[in-house]
C-alpha cells in the first residue's frame, strides 16, 4: 500500500493566511491553508488624541477592528510593526513613518521620545519602552480560535505533516487541537516564527524550526528544510 502524503499547512488567519500561501507558491511548496482563527472586533473607548504624538502598531488586525474610532487618530504618524501591518495602516487613511521588521521591541527601541498609543489585540506581545517613551495599551480586537477540520485532521493523522505557527496564541491553539483530534505529535513537525511560539506549543512534536528572522521569507525557509526531511520534496 502506498504511504498517505504528508499535509503542508498554515493556520494564520486572513488576510495574512493568502499572503503566506501566495509567498508558498513562488516558493514552490504545496502549502494549504485552514485559518484556526477569526479577528472580532471589541469595544473600546478612544483617549483623546492630544495625549499621543503617535500610533503604534503590531498588526494590520488592529486597524480593521479598531472601527470609525480610528479617524480620531488620522493626523498621528504611525510605526507599524512591519509591511503587511504598515499596508493596513496606508489604506485606512493613516500616514506610516516607520516600519519594523517584525519585531515589536526592536521597533519601539529605535524610536524617539514620545507618547504613544498602541492599538492590539486582547492576545499581545509585552513590550518595554525604552527611557524617554511611554505606550498606553488600548484593547480592540480578540482572535477567537476556530476547530480544524475533520478531513485535514484525518490526512495528518495518516500521513503526518508540517505545520507553520505564526503566533504564540496559534501554538497553543494547535496543541490543544491535537489534543483534541488525538493526532499524535511524533507525526507533526513544526516551522515556528519565533522560539516564544515554538515554546508554547509545548514538547513531543516530531520535528521543528525556527526562522531565523521573524518575517515570512524566514519562515518559509525554515518551512522547506522540514518539509524536505518529512518526504515533501525540494522546494523550487
């Protein structure tokens, strides 16, 4: 009998999960995508805008649940997290005069003094201001975890496969379905954006990688290597 393939599969949520599979095409990586999560909007009351000399952003969720409150805050620059987060920024009207690259801390490490207001979601990265810099939190949105399918649970469980983790939040979550679904661990391995996001997904799984910058080409690279080793074939 012919072994079942191993499944390839990212479990971000959108926009960010058709951007991730797009990248895994140029890629040449079969990667599929089920998003286990769903941004929902919460409500929040807006400070005054003459408290901040600037937006902080560590996600494009938080500009599309922060709601008609975010006009309020259209004439404060904004320091995006990274690109996607900065395009969510541009198109909703806000000005972008500082992109990271995908590392909160560092970003607000290389800023000016100021006063700034940070839009999140309940789930968030801590972060510490450096000497001169204050950041008040504002929580506008929750990621609400979704199951994942029978059908793709039974195609891991036959045929193991990679998974990609983007958050810490999405480890959790993906160990706890496993859990759930009784999909042993020793079948799975895991491509992680971050060792914080590796670690929450606990032990026991049958291999795992680290990118080596937290950004998606990084991922992606950490992704073929495991994919190549579970049977998947070299990526283009």
């Amino acid at each position: 009998m012919t072994p079942a393939p191993p499944l390839l599969l990212a479990i971000r949520p959108q926009p960010g999960l058709s951007r991730t599979l797009a990248a895994a095409r140029r890629a040449a990586l079969p990667m599929e995508g089920e998003a286990l999560f769903e941004a929902h909007a919460l409500p929040w009351q807006p400070p005054d805008p003459a408290d901040y000399d600037a937006l902080l952003l560590g996600s494009g969720a938080a500009v599309r649940c922060a709601g008609e409150a975010l006009t309020l805050f259209r004439h404060l620059p904004v320091h995006a997290v990274g690109r996607a987060t900065a395009q969510a920024a541009t198109d909703a009207g806000l000005t972008v005069v500082s992109t990271g690259r995908g590392d909160l801390q560092s970003l607000l490490g290389s800023l000016r003094p100021g006063r700034l207001l940070r839009l999140a979601g309940h789930a968030h990265v801590q972060v510490v201001p450096p000497p001169g810099c204050t950041v008040d939190l504002r929580v506008v949105y929750t990621m609400r975890p979704k199951p994942l399918s029978a059908g793709r649970a039974a195609r891991l469980r036959a045929g193991g496969g990679v998974v990609l983790l983007h958050s810490a939040a999405a480890a959790a979550h993906w160990a706890a379905e496993c859990e759930r679904l009784a999909l042993p661990r020793a079948k799975v391995a895991l491509a992680a954006l971050a060792p914080r996001v590796l670690a929450a997904a606990g032990p026991g799984w049958r291999a795992h990688a680290v990118a080596a910058a937290p950004n998606d080409a990084a991922l992606l690279a950490a992704t073929a290597r495991l994919w190549q080793e579970a049977g998947g074939g070299a990526a283009a």
